[in-house]
C-alpha cells in the first residue's frame, strides 16, 4: 500500500479518525449490496482490461471487490489506514493508495473510470467544484464515473457507529450543475433509498 502524509483540516481528520475507529463495525455491517445494477451499468460502458480509480473504497467490499471481478484494474485510494488494512485483506488483487481524495496528483487521463460510491458525501462541500474538476482532468475522454451523493443540502456531525462523523453536501440540482460545469455529460440522475438512506446516484461520461 503506498501511504502519504499531508494535513488534513478540522473537517476531514472527524471523518478519518472515525473510520480508523470504526472500520472493523462498518466492515462487519457491510453486507448488503443494493447497487449491484448501478455498477453493472458503470462496468458495461468501460473498454476491456479497462482502468478505474475506486475513491473512498473503504474495507474493500463490496465495490472494489466487484470491480475486480468485472475484470477492470483497480486502484482504491482512501485516507483511512484501518479501512485500507482490511481493503488489502479482501482484495488483493486491487491497488491501494492511502490518500485523500482531494488530494489527487495522477497525470492527465489516466483513468477509464471512476466511482465513489458513499463517499463524496463526507467531503467538504466547498471541495466539490476542483473535485469534480480533478476527475474531468485524470478520466480519459469519454470515461465513465459514478458516484453516490446527498439527497439533500446539509453539512453537519452526526454520531455513526459509535463514534463523531462529518458529513458535507450541497442539494441534486447544486451537484449537478457543477458536475455538468466540470465537463461530464449526464447519463442518469436519480434517488435510491439504500442502507438506509437516500442517495442521489449519478453515472456520467467525460467530455473532452
Ligand atoms: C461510507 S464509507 C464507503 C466505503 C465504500 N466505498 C463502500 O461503498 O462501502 C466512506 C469511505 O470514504 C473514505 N473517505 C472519506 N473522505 C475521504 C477523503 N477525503 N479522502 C479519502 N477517503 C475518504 C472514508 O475513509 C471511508 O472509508
């Protein structure tokens, strides 16, 4: 696993502590997989022997795992070393970095793909607009990205399993149109209800 160093803000350090603490809980309860028809979608648009960058990929499963069964090259990137322990164990197969995500530094299109499944939603919302800007600049022309978002605008710190979490979202419209700005057109938008909660699932292709 490769690891980098760099300081985090009040923000960002809630959310990576948070999963360091829970990451053996939130594995546990992971379980349920009710996305399957979304990342299907996703891995049908991709080349062969494509390249996808999973952000956020927590303990590895079920997305990164899924991907890699897909036959896609993986690389997983998150900031929290317990997730990424367990991430190593369930996937082996897949590349992981220990990064923040807004923090990205790969070259220019160098990615087929991209998901971010339950984790932009922990971003600092004033992240979003380079974030998306990033992920038009390391996707190759006409690649694929999902990503999972709020249902709703809100910023604020909740308890989650146990212990402090962060979360940071602006509304659907709001995310859409700044993703639209960032260069992706729109394949579809929609709401799920999934582990519990409502997320605003968006698939997208980059315009180049
Ligand atoms: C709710 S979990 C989702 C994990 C996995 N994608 C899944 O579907 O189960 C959110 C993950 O995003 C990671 N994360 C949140 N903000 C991040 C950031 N700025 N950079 C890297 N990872 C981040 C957390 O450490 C955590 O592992």
């Amino acid at each position: 696993m490769e690891r980098e160093s760099k300081v985090l803000t009040e923000k960002e350090e809630i959310v990576r502590k948070g999963y360091d603490l829970m990451a053996g809980d939130y594995h546990d309860q992971r379980n349920i997989f009710r996305n399957k028809k979304e990342l299907e979608e996703f891995t049908s648009l991709l080349p062969r022997n494509a390249n996808v960058l999973d952000l956020g990929c927590g303990a590895g499963v079920p997305v990164t795992k899924v991907l890699v069964e897909s036959g896609l090259s993986v690389t997983g990137v998150d900031f929290s070393e317990s997730m990424l322990n367990l991430a190593t164990k369930n996937v082996p197969e897949a590349k992981f970095i220990k990064k923040n995500m807004t923090e990205l530094d790969f070259k220019d299109n160098s990615f087929n793909g991209l998901t971010a499944c339950y984790s932009i939603i922990h971003v600092p919302r004033e992240k979003h607009v380079p974030l998306f800007q990033t992920f038009h600049r390391i996707l190759k022309p006409n690649g694929i990205l999902l990503i999972s978002m709020g249902s709703t605008g809100w910023e604020g710190t909740e308890e989650f399993h146990g212990t402090q979490m962060f979360w940071s979202h602006y509304d659907p419209e709001k995310t859409l149109q700044i993703l639209t700005d960032a260069g992706f057109e729109i394949l579809f938008d929609k709401i799920i209800a999934d582990v519990g909660e409502k997320h605003y699932w968006i698939l997208a292709k980059n315009r180049k």
